[in-house]
C-alpha cells in the first residue's frame, strides 16, 4: 500500500507534486473556500505557518468547492485573495474534491481517520484540519469549527515538531 507521500498532487498553479515534498515536516492539511464564514480562519493558519516553520511544520491549504460554492475562482483568483486579503504564505494545492464519487485518494485516506469524539467519514464543511506526523501518518483530525490556534491544535501540532 503507498503511503501519504506517494498520492499525485498538484500545486495551485498545475506543477505536479506529492507530500513527499515535504517528508520530515509536520503537515497540517486545510479544505479552504474564499468565500466561507470560516474564512478568516486563514489569519491563523498563517500564524500557525510563521509560529512554526522554522521547527519543521508547515500548513498546505486545499482549496475545495463542494461546500456552497464558497470556492468558485481560478487558481490565479485563488492565490491572488489568499496573499492579498491574508498574506498567505504557505503552499496551496489545486482546487480538489474533497467528499463523493470525485473524492481525490488524498482524501480517500484522510477521512478515513476519526476526529477525537470518533466520527471518521466525510469532510462537513470548509476548514476540515488534519495533521499529519513527520513520518507521514495522520495523527490528528480537527472539525471545521475548530479554531486553526486551539489549544488541542497547538499541542497537537508541537508534540509532532521534529526539531
């Protein structure tokens, strides 16, 4: 069975890539839309970034439009909102179902882990959080409510720093 590090990806603007671009690095993997309620939630995941990346972390946002169409832009659309209304700085991958019969296998593996009351299955909505361990297991599921500055996000996301 491949691991999360061999699923073909792509980055926002089309370049084909993998996780394994970022092996040895805490990954927290966000579904995020422009136009969602949750949306300044990209405040905290930037925070998240600029708090942790020299330490071996890194958020990757997945923008997603199966939640009310709250992802409708390009790729350029998208990059442009993040960077200008949020100062994104970490990476952004291409627009990706998320949920139902078009689920990318990224997705396919993440759901499959239960959030801490249990629930594994669909994502519910924009701004689904998973962290992912420096040595490619999911460690952590986060429901969209879930502020990106947590207390359970934050320990979570420090006890799996590798440096």
């Amino acid at each position: 069975m491949s691991t999360l590090y061999d699923i073909p990806l792509h980055t926002i603007d089309g370049t084909p890539t993998t996780l394994g671009e970022h092996r040895g690095k805490a990954l927290l993997l966000v579904n995020v839309a422009s136009k969602c309620g949750l949306t300044p939630q990209y405040e905290g995941l930037e925070r998240l970034q600029k708090r942790y990346a020299d330490r071996g972390f890194t958020v990757l946002g997945v923008p997603c439009n199966q939640f009310g169409g709250q992802e409708p832009g390009s790729a350029e659309e998208i990059q442009t909102f993040c960077s200008t209304t949020y100062g994104v700085s970490f990476p952004l991958l291409e627009k990706t179902d998320v949920n139902g019969v078009n689920r990318h296998p990224l997705y396919a593996r993440l759901t499959e882990v239960p959030d801490a009351a249990g629930e594994a299955g669909d994502i519910t909505w924009n701004f689904e959080k998973f962290l992912v361990s420096a040595s490619g297991e999911i460690v952590g599921r986060f429901r969209p409510a879930t502020e990106p500055e947590a207390a359970e996000v934050i320990g979570a996301i420090e006890a799996q720093l590798p440096s």
